[in-house]
C-alpha cells in the first residue's frame, strides 16, 4: 500500500487495502454521499473479494474516512477508477487527492499504462480534483447516469 503524504492535522491517517470487516462502514458511507448510482452492499461485497479489483480504505484513527476502488479487467493495460469518496468532515483537506494517488499507484503496481474514469458534469468538485491530479478529458457518455445526466470521460496517463 502507498505511503501517505496526506498529513494535514490527521497525522493517524492510514491508507490499507480493504476488508470483509469495513462492509458496514463502507455502506454508510456511501448512503451519506451519494443520492443515487451509489454502490451497493452486494457489490461492496464482490469488489472486497475480487482479485479485479483495488479498495484502498483510508482510515483517521477508529473512523473510515474514505476509499477509492480501482477495478481491472485481465489482458487490459487499462484501469478503471469506479469510485472514490471522502467523509465530508474530512473534505478539501488533501485526502481525496491522497486516495487518488494511491489508486494510480495501485494501477501501476499492476502494470496498468492509464487510469480512465466517468464523471458527473455537474460534479465540478470532483471534476477539479481530476484535472489538478492529472486526468483529461477524452469524451463523454450522455445521458449515463441514473438522473439523465451526461458522464465525462477522464484519462490519466501513467508514468
Ligand atoms: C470529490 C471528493 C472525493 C474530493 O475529496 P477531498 O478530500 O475534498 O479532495 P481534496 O481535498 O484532495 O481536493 C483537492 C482539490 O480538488 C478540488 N476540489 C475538491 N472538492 C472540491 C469542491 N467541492 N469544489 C471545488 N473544488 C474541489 C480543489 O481543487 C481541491 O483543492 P483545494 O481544496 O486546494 O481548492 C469528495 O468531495 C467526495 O467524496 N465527494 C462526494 C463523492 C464524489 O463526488 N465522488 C466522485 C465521484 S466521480
């Protein structure tokens, strides 16, 4: 797992794969972010088990402060960043920024050449975040998401 270099007045961060043990936390989490296209328990489930896939948990002392997951697919130099969420309390503190990075090295680790992902138009906080990590724009998929809004495209190329 990554080193951290999100200090920021949480210097008990940790960044881990995740575990059977964070499904509850992980759930909740989830439920308190995102109104809909939220992932669901089941799928939680099977990407904690899945050799396809990369949860990193980013935990401030006792309390999940967020996670990115990554998922792969075989023979596929391309890496999927599906999802990736900070507990409000700890936003714009760098810790988005933090799993970000700790995703594309996850990536590379496995030998994936880029890092693509989808994202909301309307969410230009997330959108920001990308950009300033490196991801451009590649195109974009309307109507993809669950209230007809238009997904972008991103792409971050891999050292
Ligand atoms: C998007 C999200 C992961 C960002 O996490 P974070 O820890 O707040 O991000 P960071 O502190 O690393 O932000 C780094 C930069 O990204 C941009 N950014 C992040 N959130 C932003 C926001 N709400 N509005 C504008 N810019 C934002 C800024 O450039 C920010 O730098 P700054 O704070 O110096 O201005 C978090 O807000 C979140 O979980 N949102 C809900 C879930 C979600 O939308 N996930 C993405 C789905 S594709």
């Amino acid at each position: 797992m990554p080193s951290a270099d999100f200090t920021g007045g949480h210097p008990e961060l940790t960044l881990r794969p995740g575990r059977a043990g964070d499904l509850a936390l992980l759930v909740a989490l989830e439920q308190r972010l995102f109104g809909s296209d939220r992932l669901s328990r089941r799928s939680f489930a099977h990407f904690l088990r899945s050799a396809h896939a990369a949860l990193i948990v980013a935990e401030i002392g006792e309390a999940l402060a967020g996670y990115a997951l990554v998922l792969f697919r075989p023979r596929s130099r391309i890496a999927r960043l599906y999802s990736i969420a900070v507990a409000p309390e700890n936003g714009r503190r760098g810790l988005g920024g933090t799993l970000l990075e700790a995703a594309a090295e996850a990536a590379q680790g496995r030998g994936s050449s880029c890092v693509r992902l989808e994202v909301n138009e309307r969410n230009g906080g997330a959108t920001a975040l990308y950009h300033r990590h490196g991801y451009r724009l590649i195109g974009q998929r309307l109507g993809y998401y669950h209230d007809g809004s238009t997904a972008l495209r991103m792409e971050k190329t891999l050292a």
